[in-house]
C-alpha cells in the first residue's frame, strides 16, 4: 500500500442524524446515550414522542416559569 492513495467517500447521514449529534454534543454526551435518555424519559412519563401535540405539552411543562439568570 506504499504510495497508494485511499481516497473516502462520504456516506449520507439517516434523516435527523445531524440534529442528534448536535444536541449530543452540546450535552457532551454520545448520541446514543441522549436517544436513551429520551425514550426511557418518554417511557416514565407516558407521552409518545411521535406525537407532536404530546411533546409540545411536554416542552410547556418542563419550561421554567421564570427566566432563569
């Protein structure tokens, strides 16, 4: 292999990878350990997060009622 250049080819990511893995690393977790957390956090409080009415409910409840400085 001396001399012989491997060149990568960029595979495409699945639909919404890139937002787990911005989310993941603003949380400095990995990705699969932030989907983890998630679906055991939906599991415990009974709301699908498929449905975007029951997460938006959730979204409202968990905001602070204040500003937070």
């Amino acid at each position: 292999m001396v001399g012989k250049t491997v060149r990568l080819i960029p595979l495409p990511c699945p639909p919404g990878w890139m937002a787990w893995l911005s989310a993941s690393a603003s949380l400095d977790v990995h990705p699969n350990t932030l989907r983890f957390r998630l679906r055991r956090a939906a599991e415990i409080a009974e709301i699908s997060l498929n449905d975007a009415e029951q997460r938006y409910a959730a979204m409202l409840k968990l905001r602070p009622a204040r500003p937070v400085r």
